[in-house]
C-alpha cells in the first residue's frame, strides 16, 4: 500500500507541476506614482513626482512641455529604474489654470499622471447679482415661468468666454434652445398644457483648464394654464 501511495503522490506532483491551472511564477510588475493629480504653484518653481517602479521605464511629458519640464534630462522622455523622484521645472502662470500631462510606461504597463497648475486667476460661474431677482430670493436658482413659455434670459457672472458654455435639459421638449452671448444665456420654455405646474432642471457648464466640468444647475418652475382647469371642473 505505501508504495501504491507514494506513487499516486509523484503523479500528481508532476501533473501540478505541467498543469495548465498552475502556470509557471512570474514576478509581479510594479509601475506607478504617488498621485495621479499633482497640483502646483502659479509660480516658477520645482516640483517632485515619487514613482513606485521595479522594472525600468520611460517617463514622457505628452502635453504641456511649453511650460513643464525635467530638471535633470533634455527633452521631453526620460529613462527610469527602480524607485526614484522625478523633479520638474515649471514656468510662472499668469493666466487660467493649465494641465500637462505624463505618461510612464514600460513593455507591460502605462499609466498616466496629470500635473496641474494653478492660475493666476480662480475660474467661475454663477448668476450675475443684479439678476437674482428673476429666480427669486426664497427658490435660490429656480426660476418662475408662466403657463404660456416663450424666450426668456438672465446674465451670467463667469470667467469664461461664450463659445465655452454648454447647456443641458432634463427635458429638452420643455426647456431647449439654449444661446450663450456677451454674457447672458437665453433659452425656451414650451407652453405648459398640462393641468399642473412643472420643474425642468437645466445646467451650463465649461470644461476648465485642469479638465474638469464646471456646472451650475439651475431648474425652472412652470405654472399651469388655469383655464384648463376650469375647462375640466365644467366636464
């Protein structure tokens, strides 16, 4: 019986060994960054960058080489081994935020990390003050509309330029038509037929310089046709 044992045993310690269920050992690849989203000074300055690798590497700026650069290489790839800290220079920004981009790679992996920069100025969007009084104190961004529609507008307090606005309806049958110019948007509003106010929420919003969409939801409140109503109390 033992002999039978043993060989039952060296059996299946070879089938383990060939068995496509247990593949040969590869050693784990390990190839990143302390961050994906590493945010810098509006000022000239140094920055650095920890990279977790252990295996060699390239490091790439793909966008944004006009103002970020390596501090220790010329050009915009720089060979990497092992762990280490990359250290860029960047340029003083004296406008809107901006992004550049960088990629590590090797035969195995590819990650990417945007590194951002402040500008000199904070963008925004809001409604403008003196045109609060259209939404009404007490709804704070909703906005009153009678039963009948039409056009109606209100102006914008942004850093942004017209042609970067966008808007979005909830109902684009109610809601749609949306203008952007010199500051003030526009946008239609359908009768309401039905015997009940209704909301439709809305949005404008712009994609800033670190990539990132900017909203301000807003919404309106439609009253209903009241003749309607009498309409249907005479039925």
């Amino acid at each position: 019986m033992k002999k039978i044992f043993v060989t039952i045993l060296a059996v299946v310690a070879f089938a383990s060994c060939t068995s496509p269920y247990y593949p040969e050992y590869r050693p784990v690849v390990a190839l990143g960054a302390e961050t994906s989203n590493l945010v810098v000074e509006n000022t000239e300055d140094v920055c650095r960058l920890a990279v977790i690798s252990n295996i060699e590497y390239e490091a790439t700026i793909i966008s944004g080489s006009e103002w970020l650069s390596f501090v220790d290489t010329e050009g915009v790839v720089r060979p990497g081994k092992g762990n280490e800290a990359l250290h860029f220079k960047h340029k003083q920004n004296n406008n809107d935020k901006r992004v550049a981009r960088l990629v590590l790679s090797s035969h195995s992996r590819r990650d990417t990390i945007k590194i951002k920069q402040k500008g000199r100025f904070e963008d925004f969007i809001a409604i403008h003050d003196d045109d609060k009084e259209l939404f009404g104190l007490e709804n704070g961004t909703r906005m009153e509309i009678p039963w009948e529609g039409g056009e109606f507008s209100f102006r914008l307090r942004t850093s942004c330029m017209d042609h970067e606005l966008s808007a979005w309806s909830s109902d684009k049958t109610i809601v749609n038509g949306f203008k952007f110019e010199n500051g003030v948007c526009s946008f239609f509003v359908a009768a309401n037929d039905e015997l009940q106010p209704r909301i439709v929420t809305f949005r404008i919003s712009y994609v800033d310089g670190w990539d990132d969409v900017r909203t301000l939801e807003l919404s309106i409140r439609q009253l209903y046709n009241p003749e309607l109503a009498n309409d249907d109390d005479n039925d």
